[in-house]
C-alpha cells in the first residue's frame, strides 16, 4: 500500500512493503523513522518549527510544528512496537525557497529545531539532505528502511 503524507501529517506503517511517501519538501521537513526489527516506519511532514507561535493550532495538528510532530511521531511508533535503539532517522527538506534574503528563513529554523530535539533525546540521524534551495519528495519503503528523495526527476539515496 502506499500511504501519502500531507503537510502538517504523518503515516507510519507496520506492513513491509509499504511506501510511505510526503510530496513538496521546501522549508517544510520530511522526517522519516524505520525500525527494522520491528517493521515500523513512516514519515513526519512539519511545517514550522515551534508551536509557541500558535498554541491553539498545535493543540488541534500537532505535525504542523517540529517540537510537537517529532516527539508525536516517535511516540506512535513506539506504540507500534519500534525501539529507539533500533530506529534509523533520515531527514529532508529546510531549504530556502524565498531565495538567500528570506526573511523568516523558515528552513533553517525548521532544520536548527530538528537536529536540537535529535541532540536532546540522544537520537542520531543517519542521512539528512537538507537547506538549499530545491524542492523534495521523500520515500519510505517500511519493510527493508530504503528511504529516498526526489527533485528535479532525480532520485537520491539517504
């Protein structure tokens, strides 16, 4: 089955064989997490990265926000059986898609409280592709962990 993952939203999966798949990473961020002994994956879409901004809209869509939809994401996979010391985490995304004056510079900020929340919790990330200035699709196939980006009709390994 192949699972879409919208902006502010996630999909994990426990059936190998699944793709989990978030279209249009620009200085939004794909977090994708595998556990390959327990078969559990999916993919975390966030837009901004602190819920400070809007309490009331974290409180209704926690994925729209990094320091709420990363903790909400590891949560439901632990729930699916997942153990931190076997997750594999890639990331994409953060890039600068105003061009080098974006004044908010919404993807480094997004990028800067991701790696923040991985430091704090002693999670590592295993690839990233991050910042720059291109769009991103990210993939997940949850049975063997092969996680992937596309941009341009280029496919890329993380």
């Amino acid at each position: 089955m192949r699972y879409t993952v919208g902006v502010s939203d996630m999909k994990i999966s426990g059936q190998a064989g699944d793709i989990v798949v978030t279209h249009a990473l620009g200085s939004c961020i794909g977090i994708a997490i595998h556990d390959p002994v327990a078969h559990v994956g999916g993919i975390l879409h966030y837009m901004l990265p602190v819920s400070k901004v809007d309490p009331e809209k974290a409180k209704n869509n926690p994925m729209m926000f990094g320091d709420t939809g990363v903790p909400a994401l590891f949560q439901e996979a632990y729930r699916l059986g997942a153990k931190k010391e076997n997750l594999r985490v890639v990331m994409a995304g953060g890039a600068q898609v105003f061009g080098s004056g974006d004044f908010f510079d919404i993807g480094n900020r997004n990028i800067v409280i991701a790696r923040k929340l991985f430091w704090k919790n002693g999670i590592m990330v295993a690839a990233e592709h991050t910042g720059g200035h291109i769009p991103r699709t990210m993939y997940l196939e949850v049975g063997s962990g092969t996680a992937w980006f596309t941009s341009h009709g280029e496919r890329f390994a993380l």
